[in-house]
C-alpha cells in the first residue's frame, strides 16, 4: 500500500504488483489447479469459491494486491471427491475419472511436482483406506504415475 502522500503508481516494490501496474490488469485466475479444478470439477465450485475468498478477504485485510492461492488445498479437496466417488461405485465412476482429468492435466504442467503433490494429498488418504483394488480398476495408469513403494 502506498504511504500517506505518496502514488500509488509509484510505490510498487513487489515486481509482480509493478508488472500488474504497467499492464493496467491484474492476474485474476485460480492458479492452473484451480482453473483447471473448476472447468472439469463442478462439485469443486463451492470449495473453490470458499478458498479464494480467503486470498481475497487477507488482500483486502493487508491492503496488498491479490497472491496466488495455495494448491495444496485444492488438491485435498480433490481428493475428498476422489473417495465420496469411491464410496459411491458404480454411480461414482465419472467422478472419479473427472478427477483423474485433473491431475493428469496437471501432470502437463510440471509432472514432478503434481506428482508428489497428488501422492501425498490424494492417494495416500485412499489407499491406506484400501481402495487400491478399485483404483488399480478404474484409474490404473493414474495410480502408476503416482505409486511409491511406501503406499500399500
């Protein structure tokens, strides 16, 4: 925020907020894991909505430019559709392989990363729930790009 007396135009020391003035735009967008989340995920909406209102409710708090919101979360959440899908199979299948959309879109983006991020976040919670025989079914290529030989 600017000091007292000073522009605002002026008084941008973070590069991204100085890119942002010069542009005349700010980066509205969920991030690609929320971007994504949202096109192919529906049921994701209202969590999504809740997230983002948390980056602007702190923007708005601090008086500073909108951050990036934290994937992590997202990810969680997919991972919460993950098993309300599992635990409704048959009927479940498309939500499962909507998610499964997801992260290998996101495996395009930086596959390493979305990788462990997808391990940790989404496939540890089901298979140590023992959903291994269901995911192996439905999702098997998925679970091989994430699989580690601590999961059981």
């Amino acid at each position: 925020m600017a000091a007292e007396g000073g522009s605002l135009l002026t008084d941008t020391s973070d590069v991204a907020e100085h890119e942002q003035w010069a542009s005349g735009r700010m980066r509205w967008s969920l991030g690609a894991l929320g971007d994504i989340t949202w096109m192919v995920l529906p049921e994701a909406r209202p969590f999504l909505v809740r997230h983002a209102k948390k980056e602007l409710d702190s923007a708005l708090e601090r008086g500073t430019f909108l951050d990036v919101i934290l994937e992590s979360p997202i990810a969680n959440h997919i991972g919460e559709l993950m098993l309300q899908g599992m635990g409704d199979l048959p009927a479940g299948t498309d939500l499962v392989r909507r998610c499964e959309t997801v992260m290998r879109r996101m495996f395009t983006v930086d596959e390493d990363w979305y990788q462990n991020m997808f391990r940790v976040e989404v496939f540890e919670y089901l298979l140590f729930r023992g959903w291994r025989p269901q995911l192996t079914e439905l999702i098997p290529d998925t679970l091989a790009a994430v699989d580690h030989p601590d999961l059981p």
